[in-house]
C-alpha cells in the first residue's frame, strides 16, 4: 500500500527555492555539522555563508517548517485508510462545492450553510486546526470558515490533493462564465 503526499510534493509547493530538495537535504546535512564555522559548511554545501549562519542559529527554511508541522499533525505520507486521509479529502470536496483556495498564499476558505457547521467542526477537529467564522451572525450572507494557524499549510496539503487553487470559474473546459 502506497503513500499519499510525501514531503518532496509538499515541499515543491514553494517555489521559492528551486530545488526545495536540494535545500531540505543540505540544510539536514548542515545540522549534522554543527562544530564547523558557518564558512566551513558554506564552502562545503556551495552555500552562502550568511544562510548557513541563519541555519546555525536556529533559522529553518519556511518549507522545511512546513514539512516538519504536516509530519506531527499526521497531515502526509497518508494511507488511503487513514482517519485524516479522509478528513481532508472531504475538505477537497467542500473546496470544490463550496470554497476556495486563494492562488497567492494557499489559503483556504470554506463556505458553510448553518446545517453543515456541526460537520465542519468535526472535520477541524479531527486534525487539529482551529478556525473561525465570519459574518455568522448575517442572515443575509454566507457564512465564511477560515483557518487560524498553519492555513497556507492546509491549502496546500488541499492543492495537492487534488483541490483547485485560484478562480474556479476560469478553469479550462469550465462552462461557468
């Protein structure tokens, strides 16, 4: 039985590093070796040394926190039976139907209808996010949900899972204008 999103595909969501992977196995290997100078490793790992001092003193590359956050939640290298492979695939779906992904920061928003808040609480709960609402008390709007911590994280676990980022309406084939 395979896994579902390993950290290599989450860390390709950050495009800022060219080679997420590179940076994440140099940044490890730089960790191991601690008692050098900063311009020791530099030279070593062909890195600027001012990024390895960053590293040295306690610094991590954004993804790498990312990576590390996703693995203690439990959030990749899902089993297809696992308890929050289901929980976020029902997210996908809710993006899908009634959400969004912002395209720049990976954020996600859910839209909830008063029936479904119950349901979407439990989902929130399953892997440990906290959220809230907004304009919940309008009658007149719809209810928004947005993840207060590790959000762009989420959006992106979600992207990769298939859930669509940016204007869903303009994607190719889409008949809604």
């Amino acid at each position: 039985m395979g896994f579902i999103l390993n950290k290599k595909e989450l860390a390709e969501t950050y495009k800022r590093y060219q080679d997420p992977i590179s940076t994440l196995k140099k940044y490890k290997k730089s960790q191991e070796m601690d008692k050098l100078s900063s311009y020791k490793i530099s030279r070593e790992l062909d890195l600027p040394r001012e990024r390895v001092r960053q590293w040295k003193n306690g610094s991590k590359p954004k993804f790498i926190k990312s990576i590390e956050v996703a693995e203690e939640n439990n959030w990749i290298n899902l089993s297809y039976r696992s308890k929050n492979f289901k929980t976020l695939n029902r997210l996908v779906s809710w993006i899908f139907s009634a959400g969004s992904i912002a395209k720049k920061t990976y954020n996600p928003i859910f839209t909830i209808k008063h029936h479904q808040k119950n349901t979407f609480i439990k989902l929130m709960d399953t892997l440990g996010l906290q959220y809230k609402f907004i304009r919940e008390e309008k009658s007149d709007k719809a209810t928004e949900a947005r993840i207060k911590k590790n959000s762009s994280l989420i959006g992106r676990i979600l992207w990769k899972l298939g859930a669509p980022r940016g204007n869903k309406s303009k994607k190719k084939g889409s008949n809604i204008t």
